[in-house]
C-alpha cells in the first residue's frame, strides 16, 4: 500500500490532470487505486471522471465534519472505465456553502489522516493518489506528511521554481522517502534532456516525465480522461512513465 501525494507550489500546474490519468493507468495495469481530491478550495477531480455534479451524495466534506463513514463518500468507477484493476474515487463538494465551511477551517484535520488509512483497508488498496491544493497549506503539509511518495508537478516558469523549491524543503524535512519531479507544459522550443538536467541540478530530485504542451488535451476541457480517449498518444506514453516510476 502506497499513498501518493500529487503537490505544486502554483494553480493551474495541471496537477490534477496528472493524478486523474496516472490513477486511470495504474488501474489499467490492474493496480486496486483510489484518488482523493484533497483540494477543498477548488474542487474538481470527479470532473476528469465525467462523475456530474448531480450524482454527488456524500462527499470527503462529509467525512471530515464527522457526518459519515469515509465508504459512503468512496465512488467506485471500476464498471464505469472498463479498467481490469479498481478505481475508487473520493470527491470533495462543490457546494458554496460547504466550501466556505471548509475556508473558515470548520472541520477536523486528523480525520483526513483516519480517511486515508481507512480507504487502503477498506478497499485493499495499491495506491492512494491524494490531489491537494496548491501551495503550502495545512492541509498540503498534511499530504505530505502521509506520503510514501510525492509527485511535485511544475511548468518551466521562474515563480514555479522558488515555490517547488520551498515544497521539496518541506517534504524532505517530514522525512518524505521519494520525490519525483514532473515538468508540464513544456513549450516545444525547449529541449527535454536540457529541462531535465536543469531540474535534477536545482532540486537534487530525479525528474520522472516532461509533459509537452498538447492541443488534444486543451480542446478536452477536462471533459474526461487523456489516457482513455487517447491511448496511443505521446502524452500518454509520457504520463505511463509515472505510473510506471510509481510501481517500482
């Protein structure tokens, strides 16, 4: 059993697109995953699982607040991707309301610790892919604190570089056994094995995948998962090497 924090210092990174398809692969390599969206500010993982709005019942929100157990806020998506692993999926709310809950620190923090280890006991899990927010918050020091391994993502901007920095700084001083550098959004001009010594050099962490700029996945909209619709495409060559680093 490992949990995966999926972490950047900056929104828009497209963090959550990696944790949604690097999920999906593992499943697809028969892996028993879960994916929980950790990000209580912007919620929006369950999108990328075509999982609307209206069949939301209970939701992480729920859990933390103490007003359920952890499984009835747990989607199973299995049947719904056709992948020959598990993919249980926990979303958080969407509701104004409950987000403003969450923004004036209206729940209880360990219980987020208690929900991660019930959903690897529970459902047996290989993996357990967090999506936090971005940033150093509590709730990202959290994750990190939890992790087996983080994925730190970041585009080649220069206000990416200081905050990755300070988040590497953080989880090695929580002791954080294994952190993979993904660089996203790389412009076409760039050389790969350049951007990749220029990061392994600046943080000392090995850098797992670059991800290109590509024009399918903006057209999506994070209307659905990159992987499934385009199995056969460079990005999803890419993103199967951190599933892959993952499953070493």
């Amino acid at each position: 059993m490992s949990i995966v924090s999926v972490q950047s210092f900056r929104r828009g990174t497209g963090k959550t697109m990696i944790a949604a398809n690097v999920a999906a692969l593992l499943a697809l390599a028969g892996q028993q995953v879960g994916v929980m969206d950790f990000n209580f500010a912007a919620p929006g993982l369950h999108i990328l699982f075509n999982l609307p709005d209206a069949e939301l019942g209970r939701t992480l929100n729920d859990f933390v607040w103490g007003a359920c157990e952890i499984e009835t806020a747990a989607y199973d998506l299995t049947e719904r991707l056709d992948v020959p692993g598990q993919l249980i999926l926990v979303p958080a709310s969407t509701q104004p309301r409950q987000i403003a809950r969450i923004l004036r620190g209206g729940y209880y923090v360990h219980l987020l610790s208690d929900a991660c280890n019930a959903l690897l006991e529970r459902f047996q899990l290989d993996f357990l892919l967090l999506d936090t927010a971005a940033g150093l918050t509590e709730d990202t020091q959290l994750a990190l604190a939890l992790a087996e391994q983080v994925v730190m993502v970041l585009r080649p901007d220069q206000q990416d570089y200081l905050g990755t920095g300070l988040l590497i700084d953080v989880a090695r001083r929580l002791d954080v056994p294994v952190t993979r550098l993904v660089v996203n959004e790389a412009p076409a001009a760039f050389a790969e094995t350049a951007v990749q010594r220029e990061m392994e050099a600046a943080y000392g962490c090995a850098v797992t995948a670059v991800l290109p700029h590509t024009e399918p996945l903006a057209v999506m909209g994070s209307s659905g998962l990159f992987v499934l619709a385009h199995p056969e495409h460079d990005l999803t060559t890419r993103l199967q090497r951190i599933a892959a680093a993952l499953l070493m």
